[in-house]
C-alpha cells in the first residue's frame, strides 16, 4: 500500500478545489506525487485508481484511553497503546477501506461512539456524510433489526404495549 501524506494546500500556495491535497509516493521513483494522477509524471508507472470508500482517522475528542480501546476493539487490532497513539499524532490516517458506503458508515458509527473522529471519502475523492440516525446493535453494530413486541410486563403480568429490538445477525435483544 502506498504511503499517504495529505497537505493543506493554503500552506503550499497551489490552487485546489475543496483545500486538501492528497499526495502519494510512487512505488517506482519514490517521489510525492497527486493521488489523482493515472501515471507517475516522473517515471511513468501506473498509478493504482481508488474504487473504494476510505475511513479516514481525523483525530479524537475523547480521552486516549477510549480513543485507544475504540480502535483496537472495533477492528480486533491488537496494537500497543503507543502504536494507536502514533496513529493518531499522524491524522490524517486511512484506517479502511470498504467496497460500499454501508459498510463504511457502519464502522464510522462505531468509531464516533469512543470519540474518534472519522472521514469517509468516496472513490471520487469527495466526502460522504456519516449517518448516524440508523438505528444498530449495540453488539455487532448491524442495522438488520426486528421489533419484536413483549407478551407480558414482570409488573402487571399482563400483556404490554412496550416491544423489543432483536438483532437479526446476532440475536442480540435491547
């Protein structure tokens, strides 16, 4: 996988839409060169065409600690605490890469609950919203979910209007 470096562009003087300029090194020559461009301008190897939505790291608003557990739990990372750390002192940092948006807002929503701040850049390089109004598992992060209504309350003993969310993936009820 390349390595990624993103520069403001206001601090480099050049003219580019939207103010972020993502610059890749070329696996051939080594040189930084735009993540857009087919072909390294030096050497002429191809560049490899982003089809897939990226889970960028843009920071954490949360103590380390959570931001640390977040990580390495939602992608069963086994990681150090310094290494995580390091991840994030270099954010911008691609986490992920998913084939559909879906599966990309899925683990973004996971994120955002530990307080890491997360971008998800489509494969024409703009940004997508992250919706987090989907109601999911709080075990396995699906959005496959059932109502399924309660027969009786421990209270009354009786039947209830009060039901339950079941999670179709893990059977998970809350």
């Amino acid at each position: 996988m390349m390595q990624e470096k993103l520069i403001n562009v206001e601090t480099v003087g050049a003219n580019f839409k939207g103010g972020i300029l993502v610059l890749v090194r070329c696996p051939e020559c080594n040189k930084e060169i735009s993540d857009k461009a087919k072909t390294c301008p030096d050497c002429g190897y191809p560049i490899a065409i982003n089809t897939k939505y990226q889970l960028y790291i843009i920071g954490y608003h949360d103590m380390d600690i959570s931001a640390y557990a977040g990580l390495t739990e939602t992608f069963n990372l086994k990681l150090e605490y310094n290494e995580v750390m390091n991840i994030f002192e270099n954010c911008p940092y691609i986490i992920a890469e998913y084939d559909t948006l879906e599966e990309a807002n899925l683990q973004a929503r996971k994120l955002l609950k530990w307080g890491i701040d997360i971008n998800i850049i489509n494969p024409e390089g703009k940004s997508e919203y992250i919706n987090t109004d989907i109601i999911s598992c709080p075990k396995c992060g699906s959005i496959h979910i059932q109502v399924v209504p309660r027969k009786w309350s421990i209270i009354s003993g009786i039947y209830t209007n009060k039901v339950d969310r079941v999670c179709l993936k893990c059977k998970y009820k809350f």
